[in-house]
C-alpha cells in the first residue's frame, strides 16, 4: 500500500499496529518522528511517545491508520 505525502510523493505505507520503539516515521513534507516509547495500547488505538527534533510529545493513532515508517 501506498500513501501520498505533501511535498515528498507516494510512499509505502504500513498499519500504525506495526510501529515499535525506535521506529522512524515520515508525514508530510519530510517531519520524522522518533518513537520512543508506547505509552498506551487499547484495541483500536496506540498512543506513542515520539521525539522530532528537541520536541518530544505524545501522538494517538488508530491501529488501523497507515503511516509511513523509514525503519
């Protein structure tokens, strides 16, 4: 599967379920974010502790979204 980001194209995407710590995501425009940690895990959803650049934040994503993860 694919999805198309702004400013970069389409690029191969994968349900956010298969994100781990140290995985690397890329959204629009070039922004990566480092997961750091999972924080919460229910049956839909997945709330990863994430760091891009000095921020470091809490992203909530539905298991099923597709992201696009570098590695």
């Amino acid at each position: 599967m694919n999805i198309q980001l702004q400013s970069i194209g389409k690029m191969p995407a994968q349900p956010a379920s298969n994100i781990k710590v140290g995985t690397v995501l890329i959204w629009n425009f070039g922004t990566k974010e480092t997961v750091l940690d999972i924080v919460n895990e229910t049956a839909k959803t997945l709330s990863v502790k994430i760091q891009s650049g000095s921020f470091i934040g809490v992203r909530k994503l539905n298991k099923n979204r597709l992201v696009c993860i570098v590695k």
